[in-house]
C-alpha cells in the first residue's frame, strides 16, 4: 500500500510541478490574461456550486459524488486494496499518471495555440 502511494504522490507530484511551470510561463506572455480570467471565472463557478451545495444540499446541480454510485466505488476500492495483484494495481496507477499527463499536455498546447 506505501509503494502505491508513493508512486501516486511521486508521479502526480512531478506532474503538477512540470504543469505549474507550464502555467508560469503562459503567465508571462502578454496573452494570458483571458486565459487566467477564464481560470478565474471557472474557480468562482466551481466555488459557486461547491457553496450551493452546503446550503442546499442534493438540490439542482451539484459535483458531488451521487450517493448510489459511492457505495459501489467504495467496493472497487476495497477489492483494489486488498487484491492479491499489488504489481497490477501499480501498474494501473501508474497508466492513470500518465493519461493525467497527456491531458495536461493537451491543455498547455492549447493554451499556447491561444
């Protein structure tokens, strides 16, 4: 359970930090302040919904996780933990790294075309 941990938070750490340098250097051209108020609007939005659901709970839209679909991802979960396949569940995470990469990839070169 620690080497998957590790892994996850080694990898996703390194992700993050090529991704924070990408977004400082998209800070520094001239262009990027559509795309930090785009940011910005999203967060406020997100915020917005997250604040909404506190006061009104389970009422319109929401991003929380749907209460029929957590009792099942609870039990993959557990399965995933205690599986007898520790080399498979390392290599999943690991793949799941990854495809957070190419997305991160895609954004920084879309916001670049901008």
């Amino acid at each position: 359970m620690l080497l998957i941990g590790g892994v996850f938070v080694l990898f996703s750490g390194t992700i993050y930090f090529v991704f924070m340098t990408a977004c400082q250097h998209l800070s520094k051209l001239g262009e990027s302040r559509f795309i930090i108020r785009l940011a910005g609007l999203l967060a406020v939005l997100i915020d917005g919904l997250n604040v909404k659901d506190f006061f009104a709970f389970q009422q319109g839209p929401s991003l929380s996780i749907a209460d029929e679909t957590k009792s099942r991802l609870f039990e993959r979960t557990r399965a995933l933990v205690g599986g007898e396949r520790p080399l498979s569940l390392l290599a999943g995470t690991a793949a799941l790294i990854r495809l957070a990469a190419l997305v991160v990839k895609k954004w920084i070169t879309w916001a670049r075309s901008l």
